[in-house]
C-alpha cells in the first residue's frame, strides 16, 4: 500500500482527490468536525445550586448611621432676587392717597335730610324732635343707637330702625304697636289702648276694632307695661284670637277680686251673654267657650243665656231663660 507525504491513506488505495477548483486537496469545512470528533458528549445534567447559608444575626445593637449633613445651599446672586419695581410702588403710593381723599370726603360730608317712614299715630315732628339729628355732624358720625334709644319712649313705638340711606339721607322706620284691648275709663270714654305685651297707648281714632275692657285704671307708665298678671295673660291670648272668636268677644271687665268676666256681643232679641272667666287659662276657656256656643246656644234658639260660667275645669255652669214667642 501507498502511503503519501503525510502518512495518510485514501479508502479506496489511491491518491488522495484533489479540489478540482484550487488544485488541493479537498479539506473539511473550518468549524465542521470529523468522524473521528464525533464522539458523544457525556451529559451535564442541572447544575447544582449553592445554597446560602444565612448570615448569624449579630446580638448587640447595630450603630445608627449618622446622617449626612445637608448641603450648603448656594446665595443667589443679588442681581437674581426679585425686588420692588417701580409700578407697584406707584401703586402702593395712590390706595394711601386715594384713601386719605375718602377719609377727608367722609368727616366733610354732612347730613341733607332726614326722612321718618311708618309713623302713623305718632306725628313725624314729634319723631323728630325726640330722634335731635344734628346736621352739623358729619354724615358717617351720627349717632344711630342713641336715636333708636330716644325713639323707643314714644307709646306708639314698638321698634324703631335708622340706617344711611346712600342720596346722604337719614331714613328713621317706625314700627308701631298693635292694640288688643280698649280701656274705657270711669265715664264710659276711651281712654286707652293695650298692645299684646301690656303695653298703653293714647287712644286714637279709627280702625281698631278691639274689645273693651272696663274697672281697670292703671296705673300706666310710657314706655312700660301693666304688671297685672291677669290683664298681661288676657291680652297675649287676644292678640292671636282667631276671626270667629273675635266677633263674639264684646267687653271685659276686671273685678275688685281680679276676676275677669266677659259679655258677648249682643244678638237682635238675645241681648249679650254674661261669661265668668276667672283669673287664668283664658286661652283654655275661650275655646270652650266656642264649642259650647256653636253647640249649645246656637241649636236652642228657643232658650236665652243669661249666665255661662268657665271657672271650674270639669263643667259649665249656666242660667237660661225660654224665650215667649
């Protein structure tokens, strides 16, 4: 057998084939292995894991780290704040001046009328007389307490109002009282009125359709109101004594004893009713004394009351009369 230069041998005993391109002797390709290298690879199989042990935990007290110290902060150049320009200042300068004009406008500004509203019992120059507006005094300086004070010791004056009306004015509204009752003195004349809270008033004409109240003289104060408990509870129940009621109510009269009794408005052929009130609970007996009209008086026509006591809470006491035909 023929060996060439390098000692090897071809299969078949010949020359070994050359590449027909180059003229060399055909080589395997770089990267490609021979038979000889292809050998089976043992396995690897997974690579094993190296636990971690766990780090002994130390028994004494770990050392805080110290915090590190802040950062010095960097100045801003002085070309760099912001500063007060020019405007503002201006601006500044004209509210001050602007508002020392208006402080001056104000203490020069005087009053040019005063004008009273809702006095209708009262006269306006009594209202007036008693508010002393002094026009020499500045608008904004009047003394609207001390009016309102002086206004309330008029009788007809339940609650009096001032304010600054913008036309430079002084405008006073009057709130006047109510009257729930009329007093009618020892000759049989009015003499005056009572509002709900006992208050007296001159009587005045026109337009107050209240009951009558006989045998009580005062005493009266402007400005205050009666003391007596019967009269103070009396006239703050017919102050909100419903239409109905109220056409029946006529005249009250106050007893030596302080007992208040009541007539009834007087019906053609019937005459008035006397009704015994008592001392209190009006409101209460008022309304049974409604019920009992519109029950008992009003179906027996053929019979007239003369009596109707409501002074016991458990009955009625009463004494009639059958009318002749």
């Amino acid at each position: 057998m023929r060996k060439d230069k390098k000692g090897s041998k071809n299969g078949a005993g010949g020359e070994i084939p050359r590449n027909p391109i180059w003229g060399t002797p055909s080589e395997p390709p770089q990267g490609a292995k021979s038979a000889k290298d292809k050998r089976p690879e043992p396995s690897r199989g997974p690579t094993p894991v190296k636990e971690r042990q766990p780090e002994p935990r130390s028994t004494s007290r770990s050392t805080p780290r110290p915090r590190p110290a802040p950062r010095p902060r960097a100045k801003r150049p002085a070309s760099d704040r912001p500063s007060i320009g020019p405007i503002p200042i201006a601006a500044l300068a004209a509210v001050v001046m602007l508002s020392a004009i208006g402080w001056m406008w104000k203490s020069q500004l005087r009053v040019r009328d005063v004008v009273v509203e809702g006095a209708r019992h009262t006269p306006a120059d009594t209202v007036l007389a008693l508010a002393r507006v002094d026009t020499a005094v500045a608008f904004f300086d009047i003394d609207t307490i001390g009016i309102v004070e002086r206004l309330a010791r008029l009788p007809w004056v339940e609650t009096a109002t001032v304010r600054r009306a913008p036309n430079i004015t002084i405008q006073i509204d009057i709130l006047e009282r109510k009257p729930a009752l009329l007093i009618i003195d020892d000759a049989g004349r009015p003499a005056r009125y009572l509002d709900r809270y006992g208050y007296p008033m001159p009587y005045a004409r026109g337009g107050y359709d209240v009951p009558l109240l006989r045998g009580f003289d005062g005493p009266f104060v402007a400005g205050k109101p009666t003391d007596h408990p019967a009269l103070l509870e009396l006239v703050d129940v017919l102050a909100d004594t419903g239409p109905t009621t109220d056409a029946l109510l006529s005249a009250f009269e106050l007893g030596v004893d302080g007992m208040v009794e009541l007539y009834t408005t007087p019906k053609p052929g019937r005459g008035s009713v006397h009704v015994g009130l008592g001392t209190g609970n009006f409101e209460h007996k008022l309304s049974r004394l409604q019920a009992f009209w519109d029950q008992e008086v009003l179906a027996q026509r053929e019979k007239h009351f003369e009596w109707i006591d409501l002074r016991f809470d458990s009955q009625i006491i009463t004494r009639e009369r059958t009318l002749t035909q």
